[in-house]
C-alpha cells in the first residue's frame, strides 16, 4: 500500500518540481501537494544512468503521518528519463516511471 501511496505523488508532487541544483540533470527536486511534500535527489553518471532516492511525506485527514522512501534508478537521453522507483520489503515492487526536464521543472509519471 505504501507504494501505491507514493506512486499518487509521483503523478502528483513531481510534476511541479524544481531542482535545488543541477548539473545535467543531477539534483535534488522537490514538490509539494495537497498534504505532502517529496522529494527525489538524483545524479546522472557520463554514462547516462541516474540513480538517486525519493523521499514522501504525507499528512492524512486524521493527522496521522506516513513517511516513504525508495530507491530510484534509471537512465537519461537529453532531458527524457525512465527508471523505476522501489520500495525496501519483502513485497516490494517495482513502480515504472518516465518523463522529461521541460522549462526547468522535472516531469514524472
């Protein structure tokens, strides 16, 4: 469950990111929603792979808090990337993601 939770902000949080730092596409990137913040640091190798970490935190309506973090890898070509999100667990899974880097925000679904 926790992984479809940060799926949600992926879609939701990511695509209103702006890196606190870039060089390539390295950086750490950062969102806001309703109710959460994340964050997704990445570096890009001159082999053109990224790897990195998202961060989530989310506050639901009863004021409890939920706290994710994932692994991220993947890989660039110019401002387009694809990698996957993964959780830590026995039943973790995989979340596929792509997008680009458009007007200096990074775009993930």
């Amino acid at each position: 469950m926790a992984l479809k939770a940060a799926f949600t902000s992926v879609v939701v949080g990511l695509v209103i990111t702006t890196p606190a730092f870039a060089g390539g596409i390295s950086g750490t990137y950062v969102g806001t929603g309703t109710n959460l913040v994340d964050m997704l640091q990445l570096v890009q190798t001159d082999d053109k792979h990224l790897s990195g970490r998202y961060e989530e935190f989310i506050v639901k309506s009863d004021g409890k808090t939920v706290d994710n973090s994932l692994t991220f890898t993947g890989a660039v070509d110019g401002q387009v990337i694809v990698g996957n999100l993964k959780g830590s667990g026995f039943l973790a899974s995989d979340i596929p993601v792509s997008g680009e880097i458009r007007d200096g925000k990074l775009h993930l679904t």
